[in-house]
C-alpha cells in the first residue's frame, strides 16, 4: 500500500534503512576499545567474564554501568510532544 507519491513499499524501506544506519552507528561507537578490565574502575568489584565477553573494552561493573547510565538519563519534564490543542489549553 502506497501513500501520496510514495511507491508500494517505500515506507518499510526507509524504516529498514533507518535501523540499519543506526546499527552501523552503534557498531562504529562501540568498536573494540582494547582489552577489557577484571575489576571495576570505580568499586574495584570483580567485572564477570560474561560481561567482559559480550562488551569488548569494558571498564565497569554492572552496579555502577546502571548508577552511570541513571545519572546521564534526561527527563522530559512533562512536556506534550504531540503539541494537541488540548496541551496548549492551559
């Protein structure tokens, strides 16, 4: 099914297209950054192989990854996105 002046199909091709770029991004950010480390950088807690495996580089536990990645987070603030009349009401 075909919308406005688009060919059958090119919707899902452009959404494939869109999840293939951001792989190749990620795969690019992530990289190999060397030889991952046996205990954590910030607690000294030992890093398991399983994790050290599936994250080339890896310099930290799990615990403090989740306390990072918490920190770095950004909250929308309860802001309406999809700018409807009834958000501009108020």
């Amino acid at each position: 099914m075909a919308g406005g002046w688009t060919r059958d199909g090119a919707v899902g091709e452009q959404i494939e297209a869109s999840i293939q770029d951001e792989l190749a991004r990620l795969k690019a950010r992530q990289g190999t950054r060397g030889e991952s480390l046996t205990h954590c950088a910030e607690c000294e807690d030992p890093i398991p192989e399983r994790r050290r495996a599936a994250i080339p580089g890896v310099t930290l536990c799990v615990s403090c990854q989740q306390d990072r990645d918490g920190r770095n987070r950004v909250h929308s603030g309860g802001f309406n996105r999809r700018g409807s009349k009834d958000s501009q009401l108020k």
